[in-house]
C-alpha cells in the first residue's frame, strides 16, 4: 500500500481524532527513523517520550521476542514471572511498596486517584473524596483524568465531568493550603515537569513545600510521571531530583520501550488500599509488556541517568540565546523552546530537513531517546537552530 493510499485508507476508516504529519514512517533503528520514500529522519521525538532507547533496540526487540514466543497473554488470574519481576524492581529502585499494572497514562492516574479516594473513606471520611491539581496540567483523556487536567481546552464537548477535582495555580502553596483548610481534600495530584502545559518544571520549593503539606493535612501525595519518569529528567523519576517520597507515583509511556504499559506504585501509605475486586485490568502486566519494561528499566542505571544530564546540558547551551530562540525549558531530556516563529512552522521546516520534533502548546518539544549519539543529537539541533532562526519570507 503506497502512502497515498495508506492516507486515504486512514482519513476513510480511522476516526479523526489526529491532525497527523503528512509522513508515512515504516522504520526505524536508534534514533534514525525512515519514510515509504527511503527519507531519513533523526527522532527527537521518540513516540512522545515513549522509544526510550529509540527504534529497534536490540535488548529489547530480543525481550519482547523471547517472551511473544513463550506466553503471551494470561490474564490477571495466573501469576507470571515478567510482572512479579517488574513489580520488584520498580519497588527496589523506588522504595515504594506495591505495583499495580495498567495499560496507559490515563489508566495509572485513574488508579493512583481511586487509591487516594479510597485512602481518605477508610481514614478520614466518605465525604473527603476531592482531588487537588494544578492549573495547566495534562493526565489524561477518560473523563475523570480530564476532570484532573488544568486545562479548559480539553474539557470543551465533554462536560459534565467526573465531579471531586479543583485545580490551583502551580508554584503557590497559599492556594493549595486554602484548598486543604476549607475544602474534604482526598489527594494532590501534581506533574513535576508539566509536559502538555508547555515543558515546564515545577519550583523546587514548591514541590518540597507541597510535600509537607501533604503530611500535614493527611492527603495522599500523588506523582504523576507518565511522561516525566523512566529515566527521562536524568534521575530514574523527576521527583527524586527533589528529594521528596510521594505516596502514589504514575508512569507509563516509556516505561516498556514501546509497548502499552501503564504502572501506578503505591507507598506504604497506601500500600493495602486495594483488595481483591476492588480494582483490575485484563491486560495490566501483560508479560510481553513486562518483558519490555524489564529490559529497559534494568538499564536505567546511574552511568545512564549522568549521560541524560550531558545531553541535557549539550542541547541548552547549543540553543540558549541563538537567533529565533527566545527561551529554553525543561529538564533533563524533556525540553520545550520557545522561538520567535511559529513553533508549527519551525516543525514543518525542520520535517522538511530530517529531523522530527513535536509541540508543547507554543513551543517546540524535545524528547530524544535517552541514548541518542551526541552526533545525530548535535546535527538535529543544528536543523533545529537554523529553522527557528531562518528569516522568514
């Protein structure tokens, strides 16, 4: 099926809920990535921050091979060696205490709310079931993390939704603690670096702050780092460049290297919340997705974490102050840049010239493979300088 066809075909019969890239991407190794007409690009995109290690890669392609060959699918009414596994190395590298296996973001946030929610009915009372986030926030698109997103944009056509959420401005521990002291406030739920909200991290202060605050009115602390965790701010989850320990941690997108998986830990808070019935997943923990995960967090290491923050360090001070480039955000290897040009015409210029990178609302997102060549790295971001920084005609 040649990419006319292959367009025609998905404008007929998948729904229209993507304003997609006139490419048609058929493979990919590392971090290069090739269209039906044999074009090569360098991916600084990464899936939105899911191919941790890039395309292909051959540990992972040879997990998930061994695994699809072996058993791959039991449901959640057998126990299987991939999930136990997993389950302990994340509670190892993490100190939390339980995992429960989802498929997506959105699933491990509606989790880690359920959690919260079913924390404060046992502890405090049935009527403390709100859950606080910030304005400018992104978790999902079901209608309760929709609910939980800061953003109006995404709650136009689908109200009314799920009730319990309110969000406060990021950055100001006056507006939460107001919240916490007038209102029955179940669990707060904050993204360390603000992905969809433009690639914005939070203040440290304010993230130790709401961890005190947290303790101290007795609300489940939750992280979500769906996009955020897994190696990609240079410490194995963005929280722990801030030194503090949520009660509930979200993640998934590069958390199995490719493949659907959605995790949501639980602290010893929280730890028994759950019994049996009281949540599930069919698919949750799937031992090809497992496999996946396995073979990417065991790499995840600290040799791995300092090379991030090169990269990191590399590409702010190759676009800091340059023509065209107003401002540079983010950590680690979740950067947005902000450029004087319209960010879409920046990406088109640079799809145009072979590299891919994506938008942030205004800004233009970086999302690499934690493993990308300094080489492949340092050519895009010239492609990428020079599309922000070209005069425009």
């Amino acid at each position: 099926m040649n990419r006319l066809n292959i367009k025609r075909t998905d404008i007929e019969y998948i729904a229209h809920t993507y304003a997609r890239f006139d490419v048609t991407l058929v493979r990919g190794k590392g971090s290069l990535v090739w269209d039906e007409q044999g074009k090569e690009y360098i991916d600084l995109a990464t899936g939105i921050a899911v191919n941790t290690f890039g395309y292909a890669d051959d540990l992972w392609v040879d997990s998930v091979a061994k695994q699809a060959a072996t058993l791959q699918h039991t449901s959640n009414l057998y126990y299987t060696e991939p999930c136990v596994r997993l389950a302990k190395l994340l509670c190892l590298r993490t100190g939390m205490k339980k995992v429960f296996f989802s498929n997506s973001g959105a699933e491990a946030n509606e989790c880690a709310i359920k959690a919260a929610r079913k924390y404060a009915a046992e502890h405090k009372g049935a009527e403390f079931s709100t859950i606080v986030t910030l304005n400018n926030s992104f978790h999902g698109r079901t209608l309760t993390t929709l609910a939980a997103t800061g953003q109006e944009v995404f709650h136009k056509d689908f109200t009314p939704l799920t009730p319990g959420f309110v969000s406060v401005p990021a950055n100001d521990l006056a507006a939460a603690e107001e919240v916490f002291q007038t209102q029955k406030v179940a669990g707060f739920l904050m993204e360390i670096v603000q992905g969809e909200g433009g690639v914005l991290p939070l203040d440290s202060d304010y993230v130790t702050g709401m961890a005190k605050l947290c303790k101290q009115y007795d609300v489940v602390l939750m992280c979500d780092e769906v996009q955020c965790g897994n190696g990609r701010t240079g410490a194995l989850y963005a929280y722990m460049n801030y030194g503090i320990q949520p009660d509930v941690v979200s993640t998934a997108k590069g958390l199995a290297g490719g493949l659907p998986l959605g995790a949501t830990l639980l602290g010893e808070k929280v730890e028994h919340i759950f019994t049996p019935g009281s949540h599930g997943s069919t698919f949750g923990g799937n031992p090809v997705c497992a496999a996946a995960a396995i073979s990417i967090l065991e790499r995840l290491d600290d040799n791995l974490l300092k090379k991030v923050k090169r990269k990191s360090a590399l590409i702010f001070d190759m676009l800091t102050g340059q023509p065209g480039i107003e401002a540079v955000d983010g950590l680690g290897l979740m950067i947005g840049v902000k450029t004087k040009k319209d960010a879409g015409a920046v990406i088109q210029k640079c799809m145009e010239n072979g590299v891919l990178v994506i938008k942030a609302k205004d800004k233009v997102r970086l999302l690499p493979a934690l493993n990308i060549p300094d080489d492949l790295l340092k050519e895009a971001l010239i492609v990428l300088k020079n599309a922000a920084g070209e005069e425009e005609t």
